[in-house]
C-alpha cells in the first residue's frame, strides 16, 4: 500500500508548481496579442488555446498563418512539434499510473509543465500531486491570460520587455538544476546547449528543443558502451514500490511435518499390557480371569 507523503513534501511540491504555473501562464498574454495581430479572432484564439493547449505548437502554428502560409503548413508545423506531448505521455504512464477518466483529463494537461514536475518527484504520490497541480495551473494561467491578451493586445506592448519570456525559462531551470549532479546528466546538459544554440538561428520555433533532445540518446549510448554489463535498475511498479515482495520460503515451500505427524507416538507396553493387579485385587470388567494374578 502507498504511503501518503507527508504535509511538508507535498507543500514543497505545491510550491514548486504553482511558480511554474504562474511563470508560464503569464507568457499566454503573448500568445493572445500575437494570434489576434496573425488575423485570428478572440473566439478562434480561445478555441486554439483551451483545444491544442501546447504553447509551441500554438506559437508554430499562428507563426506560419501570420507569414501566409497554408493551413495544411500550419497544421503540420504545429503537429510535428506536438509529438514531444506523445513522448511525455509515454515516459509518465507508468509513473503515474491513472486508469480511467483520470487518464483522459491527464493526457489533455501532459505538458513540458507537468510533465517537468512530475518527473522531479521520488514517489508516486509527490508526482501525481505535482503533475495535477502543474498540469491544471498553467492551464487555467494560460488561458486567462490568453484571453488578456486578446483583449487588450498591443496596450501592453512587447511582452518581452515585462521579462514575460525569461521568466519561463528560469522556472525550468530551476527544475533542472538539482537534476545535474552526475556526469553523466552535465554531459546531456551541455551537449543539448549546443544542440539547440546551434539551431536557433536557422530551425524554425520548437524544433531545436525536439533536436537537443538527441543528446539524451548520445549520453545512453554512451553509457551502455562504458557500462556494458550494468543491469538497469527495476521499473516502478503501478502502486510506488519499486519491486514486487519478495515471496517468503514458508509460501513457496510447506513447513517440515515434524517426525509426530508421519510417525505416530509408540505406544508403552502400559497400554497394550495391563500392569499386573495387586494380590487380592479383582479383575476390571472385560479382562480375562486368567490375566489377574492368582491370590
């Protein structure tokens, strides 16, 4: 049975995605102001925003309708960078373990967001409290401000220069860094860095995230090949554990049936030989006069 995290760790994890939430449910101010000026209405940008609810391919899509592009183009764009929200779904499955409508409501809400502090979290039941917490707060932050944004629009001005799109970043990192004490995991750092850093410039939005991906696979590579008899460690098991119990001797094998069950107790020679009666005494019912001892 799954023990309940304690107040203080689940407080910690609240605290962790509220800050995420709030971070980037602020930059939806941007994501309205800008669907409005790529020629969407307030309905259409609302629509695109509760429905898809994937910041990248929200921003990729209004990106190539905004330059002119065909709606086949923007759905593809914005397809293509969706396919991280599939991957996300198919690492947290397992970890979280819902059934059900939860599962439903869940993979709506799998996003960089929930699934960052999902996966920061020990145990199953920190991870579900952070992924709702994180998954349903940016949800609603963003969509209000979404529709802020809509509104109000360019009375804001540039989004950028309130510190709107740093403030994103700098929760996630601050996700990450405890994340970063082995070498191995500054390796996939650094190598994903560069990865992106290379592609900004000439990739289109969300695909020099989807391309430093690739650096998680370089560093496995390599650790399988430095490693090559390592044994991975059990998966998780739906209720936290991470390995099922282990089946005590007594199950697999029955006790010993001591020597008294197979072999009953001898019997004395009292009961099967009456002791001989005493000079005078008479014999109990049933016994031979022969068998009592002459007076």
């Amino acid at each position: 049975m799954t023990r309940p995290p304690s107040p203080p760790d689940r407080a910690r994890v609240i605290r962790q995605a509220l800050s995420v939430s709030v971070a980037t449910g602020m930059y939806g101010v941007s994501f309205g102001a800008l669907a409005i000026a790529a020629g969407l209405n307030l309905w259409q940008t609302m629509a695109l925003s509760l429905l898809m609810f994937t910041g990248g391919s929200q921003f990729a899509l209004i990106g190539v309708v905004g330059a002119g592009g065909t709606p086949l183009a923007a759905i593809a764009t914005a397809g293509l960078l969706g396919v991280r929200n599939g991957l996300y779904g198919a690492q947290l499955g397992p970890l979280l373990g819902f059934r059900g409508l939860r599962r439903i409501a869940a993979a709506h809400i799998t996003i960089d967001e929930s699934t960052a502090v999902a996966t920061a979290q020990t145990t199953q039941p920190l991870r579900r409290t952070g992924f709702w917490w994180a998954g349903l707060g940016v949800f609603i932050g963003w969509n209000t401000m979404t529709l802020v944004g809509a509104l109000i629009g360019n009375a804001l001005g540039d989004p950028k220069a309130w510190g709107l799109d740093a403030a994103a970043a700098a929760a996630f990192l601050g996700l990450l860094w405890p994340r970063l004490a082995s070498r191995s995991a500054q390796a996939c750092a650094a190598i994903a860095v560069v990865i992106a850093c290379a592609l900004i410039p000439v990739a289109p939005a969300g695909v020099p995230v989807l391309a430093a991906a690739s650096a998680a696979i370089l560093v496995g590579a390599w650790e399988v090949r430095r490693h090559p008899n390592s044994t991975p460690p059990p998966p998780e098991m739906p209720n936290g554990a991470t390995s099922p119990p282990e089946v005590s001797n007594s199950a697999t094998h029955p006790p010993e049936v001591s020597n008294s069950a197979t072999h009953p107790p001898e019997v004395s020679n009292s009961a099967t030989h009456p002791p001989a009666l005493c000079n005078g005494a008479a014999p109990p019912p049933g016994m031979p006069a022969h068998d009592a001892t002459p007076p």
